[in-house]
C-alpha cells in the first residue's frame, strides 16, 4: 500500500516557481510543468470549504517528477510551486470569473471565455468535479495581487528561457507538460488514451515534431491521440509561433499509469514511467532540432 502524498500547506509562498536549469549540452528545448504545484497557502485552505483530497482534484500530480530528467539532457525545467486550485498559469492574465468576486471586475478582464463560464477561470471558482472552492467572494485586489506575485513571473521567466533557447540554437521548443483523469469527459470509459498530445491542430508546433513525439512514445508502448478532447490551452496556443522558430507541444499523461487518483499517491508504474519518460526526452531532444528549420536571431 503506497502512503498517502500529503500535500504542503504553508503561510507564505515564495517563491512561486521554480527553475532546474539545464546540466547537460545547449539544446531548443524548454519543459514546462504548469500544474503540479502542491504548495497550498494556508489563507486558502482556511478559505475554502473544500478539504485537502477535494482540492488536489484539480493538480498535476507529480508530473514535475516524472520530467525531472530533462535537465540532464539539455532541457531546462520550470514548475510551479503553487496549485492549480489556487492560480492557473494555462489561462490568459486575466480570465476572472465574476461569480467569484465581490468587487466589479475591470474592463480588460475576459469574463465570458468557456473556461470562466465553466468555473475554471485563471482564478477557479471550482475542481475538476464542479465543486465550489470558496465559502464566500473575494476582493478583486486579493485576486490581482495572485496575478502580479506568481502567474507574471512564471510567464515571464517561461518566455526568457524560450527566448534564449531561440537566440542560442535559433530554435526553441517547448513541452508543456500535464496529466489528465484517467476518465476523461466525452471520452467512454476506460478509452482514454496513455498520451494525448496538442499541438493546436497543427498551429503550436511544426507537425513534424508532432509526429516524431508521437511516433517516440508508441515505439515506447504507449497508446497516443492527438488534440482530442486536449489540443493545448493558453500555453500552448501563446507561446507555439513556428512561423517565428518558437514550438510548443502540449503533453497530457494519464493518471492511471503512475499514481492513486483517489489518494494522490504514486503508484507501483511511476518508477517505470519515469523511465520511459526520461527516453523519451533524449530521443526527441536528440532528433527534434533536425526536423525543425532554424530561424535567424529576432533579439
């Protein structure tokens, strides 16, 4: 029996991110972890009605684990520290939810989005269960402050590392990296794929480097779809300009293949996993930039 994987709850959370810079040679590649933040303030579990196992519904459980490896192949890591519950970083700035705060949101907010509309706004109102987190409303300048002290330097520290990487190789490639349920809405049960992999139908990323992932990880054992139900969010679709030299592919890995949905734990396959992932990363990260045009410097 594998030992519940107890979440972090703590006062402060500084800083927000964190950044495994790469060890290995200079490569276009960038890995991003987004979501599997397991930090949990302590002023936002006093304020939710939710407990600690309803709360990491929403989280990418482990995945900054399960691509530790990339650094040592040439892939610098970032990874969020905080939850997804808390701050999603896969949304625009400022999608807000005017369900969720008392005061009247300002004008630049996007508060009609499907993702606002379904809860899931960069502030979500409820997990992935259509659960409310809040007892009550919330100050818009609490909200803005979440903003300004974590999803800006997230984004900004994401877009230099990209930048450099397109400035030293005249390429940069990012994995955005996620799980998903391992039952997914509008797919039947028990159909979810290992992998789904989304690269915008074709916008993110030049399809080529697509098709090299997807062909990576099948000779790896894995079954792979690609873009549906997930063909990349913000992410995905902000960063991903080929026409620019700047690539990004979305990763989603189901749950089932390393770890207890109902107690957040790792289970017996994460080991194996992990494996098979760190393959993964230095067969693409050695093949990938072949495939790919490189662009002149735009500094």
């Amino acid at each position: 029996m594998v030992a519940t994987e107890r979440a972090t709850i703590r006062g402060e959370l500084t800083p927000g991110h964190t950044v495994t810079p790469a060890r290995g040679p200079q490569t276009p590649f960038v890995l991003s972890s987004p979501h599997s933040g397991r930090v949990y303030p302590r002023a936002f579990v006093r304020a939710s009605r939710l407990g600690e196992r309803a709360l990491r519904k929403s989280e990418d459980a482990f995945v900054d684990e399960l691509f530790a490896a990339g650094p040592e192949s040439g892939a610098p890591l970032i990874a969020a520290r905080f939850p997804r519950a808390y701050l999603d970083l896969n949304r625009e700035p400022f999608e807000l939810d005017p369900e969720l705060f008392r005061d009247p949101l300002p004008n630049y907010a996007n508060s009609r989005s499907p993702r606002v509309v379904g809860g899931l706004g960069t502030i979500a109102r409820v997990v992935a269960e259509a659960e409310e987190i809040y007892r009550e409303r919330m100050s818009l300048r609490a909200g803005l402050e979440r903003i300004e002290k974590l999803y800006v330097p997230y984004h900004d520290a994401l877009d230099l590392l990209l930048r450099r990487a397109r400035r030293q190789t005249g390429l940069a490639i990012l994995l955005d990296c996620h799980s998903m349920p391992s039952n997914v809405a509008g797919l039947a049960p028990g159909s979810t794929p290992d992998i789904i992999l989304g690269d915008r139908f074709g916008c993110s990323c030049d399809p080529a480097l697509t098709r090299l992932a997807a062909d990576l990880l099948r000779d790896l054992g894995y079954g792979v779809a690609l873009n549906r139900p997930y063909a990349g969010g913000f992410i995905t679709e902000h960063y991903g300009r080929p026409a620019e030299g700047f690539h990004a592919l979305q990763i989603e890995i189901n749950k089932a293949l390393y770890m207890d949905e109902e107690t957040v734990a790792r289970s017996p396959g994460f080991a194996a996993l992990c494996e098979r992932i760190t393959l993964f990363l230095d067969r693409v990260i050695g093949l990938a930039p072949g495939l790919l045009q490189p662009r002149a410097a735009a500094e």
